[in-house]
C-alpha cells in the first residue's frame, strides 16, 4: 500500500515511541553500570514504562475524548520529547524512573488513536494495512533504531540515545502539524458507556490474552543483552547484530503474522504458541552457541510479533463499541505484560538460576495462554472477534 504523507508521519510516531520503549533493554548494562545498580534494578525502567501506559492509555484516551485527534497527536509527541530529555539529564535512578513514567504517558493513547486516525485516512478495504502501516515504526525500530542506539550507548553513554528519541519527538509533532488534517473528536464521548464496553467478558479475556503472551514475550526481551553477555561473551556489538536479528524476524513475524490472522485467528495463536514453546527450550539448552542463538532469535522475533496483530485483531472485535478505549487499553495489557516480563526475568536471576533458565520461565509463562485457548475452544474465540 503506497503511504501517504499523514501515514508516514504516525509512523515517524511509532518509531520513537518503539524507541522509547525498546532501547532501554539493550542498554541495561551501561545504565546499571553508570548509576552503579544492578541490572534487576535497571531493568525496573522497563517496568515503570510498562505500568505507566497500562494505566494512563485509559485514563488520557477518556479525558481526551473531546480533543480534536490531530492535535492530540501532537500533544502526545511533544510530551514523549519532553520525557525523553528528563531521561537524558537524570542526576539519579529515580528520577530516570520518574522521566520513564512521563514518557508512558503517550503510548497507549498514540497508538489508539493514531490507529483510528490511519483507518480513516484509506478507503474501506485497506483500514488493515493502513495500521499495519502505522505500527510499522515498532518493527523498524527493533531492526534498525534498538541496535543502533544500543551501540551508540556503549560508545558514548545511555544518556546521548535519549537525545536522541527526544528530537524524533519533535520531528514527529511538526510533521503531524504538517501532514494530518484537522480531525474533530466524535464529540459525543461517553466514557461510562465505554467503560460498560471494556467490562464485557470477552473483551476483559481478550486482554488478558494480550498481557499473557506479552509477559512470555518480555521475559526474554528484557535480557537479551545480558543473557548473550553471559552466554557467548557477546560485546556490545555482537549484542547489536543479535538485536537487528531479532528485529528483522518481528518484521517479518508482523507481516505474515497478519496474513495468518485473516485466515485463522485461533489456529494462528495455538500454532504460534506451541512453536514458541518449544523454541524457548532449545534456547535454553543452546544458549552458549551463537550461531544457534542468532538463529533462534530471529525464529522467536518473528513468532513473537506475529502475535502482535492476532491480540489487535482479537480485542478490536470485542470490543467493536468502544474502538478507541479498546485500541488503548489493549496498548496498555501489551505493556502491562512487557513490565510483568521484566519482573519474571529479574525474579529468576535474583532466585540465583542463571540466564540459561529464563527462557524456560518465558516457555512456562506462553503455555498458560496456550492452554485457556485450547479449553476455550473455538465457540469462545468467536465470541471476542475470531
């Protein structure tokens, strides 16, 4: 599908939100280092990211409701260069944590929105790519930005990364003044009508599938860089050339994972699952040969994210009277699982198991999901949208 201007500034969008999020895990052992905690401890910015768009995608997409959306847009990038540059300063921890929190302010709302805006922008029968479009910038950012910034971490510090996200911050406000019209809010928000929505059975079980498989996701992604340090005695650019493997596989996961979907949302997510499962193990197994692992990550990149548009696609159909508060809380149980990896990770670590045992907590953690959708069966899964 040919991108139009509008398309490719929400792009530019995800990109710096997927850097915002993503770039922290490949630079845990430098900012750990630097402000001499350790990595558990660092990693908990992964977290406080995570938890923030869970709760605020919500709450800002409600409270916005009345905004036209090209200008909440902008807002919400200005704030994401805003946060960006409170990190790049930090004096301490807390406050790199309190700038990370900022930062999740936009995400959940952002995509949501921006979501809806893109859709809009295409004639029906291309709503699908026109989102794919926009969510484009997450996969870019994980095969070029995350290694990139990774690296540039190592040579010149955490804090100059940072900057950096923060003038594609602003890059990203102008272009959205730029090239997206106006666009009125609806105008006639109901928020409790919304929250009755988002309530419903299928949709609070579509979600929790959301936070499920991103957690088995997020276990693993949150560590990569030390487990690979551990592993093969990867340098830091051997650690960048691991990340642009496991962002090429999420390209390519996203791409097929979406033409999957729209044949088959339940047996996309039992075949997906099952394989992840048993290429967490022989991670686990082989997780001192490089060559081995290379391979495995672009296999685990590509089948993690080719779950990305089944989860959407699974929540959208849920929740079809409440599109916008959907799109953003799902947002928000994606990150509300990349937190809890982070936390399963670290509890693994801390418990004294080396990094050769985090892939098997991830492994446990994806059979859950695996089985509610197997007892669920597939009278359930048409019921939220399958």
């Amino acid at each position: 599908m040919k991108i139009n201007p509008a398309l490719a500034a929400l792009s530019l969008g995800s990109f710096a939100i997927g850097l915002t999020e993503f770039s922290p895990m490949g630079l845990l052992p430098v900012i750990a280092n630097d402000l001499e905690i350790s990595i558990p401890t660092a990693g908990l910015i992964v977290t406080a990211y995570a938890f923030g768009v869970m709760v605020f995608a919500p709450i800002v997409t409600l409270a916005a409701g009345r905004m036209a959306r090209n200008r909440l847009l902008i807002l919400l990038a200005v704030i994401l260069a805003a946060g960006n540059v409170m990190a790049a300063v930090a004096p301490s921890y807390e406050v790199l944590l309190a700038a990370r929190v900022m930062t999740a302010l936009c995400q959940g709302t952002f995509f949501g929105v921006g979501s809806i805006v893109a859709a809009g922008l295409v004639a029906p029968g291309r709503q699908a790519g026109a989102v794919a479009a926009v969510f484009m910038g997450l996969t870019v950012a994980n095969v070029a930005g995350v290694p990139a910034l990774t690296y540039l971490g190592d040579l010149a510090g955490w804090r100059v990364p940072f900057m950096f996200i923060a003038a594609l911050g602003l890059a990203t406000a102008f272009a959205l003044m730029k090239a997206l019209p106006h666009l009125r809010s609806s105008g006639d928000t109901n928020a409790k009508a919304e929250i009755r929505v988002m309530l419903r059975r299928p949709v609070l079980a579509a979600l929790g599938m959301t936070v499920l498989t991103s957690t088995g996701q997020f276990t693993v992604f949150t560590y990569i860089a030390p487990m690979l340090q551990d592993g093969v005695g990867a340098s830091a650019a051997l650690v960048t050339i691991a990340l642009i493997v496991v962002g090429l596989g999420m390209t390519v996961g996203n791409h097929f994972g979406g033409i999957a979907a729209d044949k088959s949302l339940r047996g996309t997510l039992i075949g997906t699952l099952v394989a992840l499962i048993v290429l967490l193990g022989a991670m686990s197994v082989l997780h001192t040969n490089l060559i081995a692992m290379l391979v495995l990550l672009f296999i685990w990149g590509g089948l993690c994210f080719a779950l990305v548009p089944t989860m959407q696609m699974r929540v959208m159909g849920a929740a079809q009277d409440a599109p916008s508060l959907a799109s953003s809380v799902n947002i928000g149980a994606f990150n509300l699982g990349n937190g809890l990896g982070a936390v399963v990770g670290g509890a693994v670590i801390r418990a004294g198991y080396d990094y050769a045992a985090v892939p098997l907590a991830s492994a446990v953690v994806f059979a859950i999901p695996l089985v509610l959708v197997l007892l669920q069966g597939r009278r359930g899964m048409e019921a939220v949208g399958a």
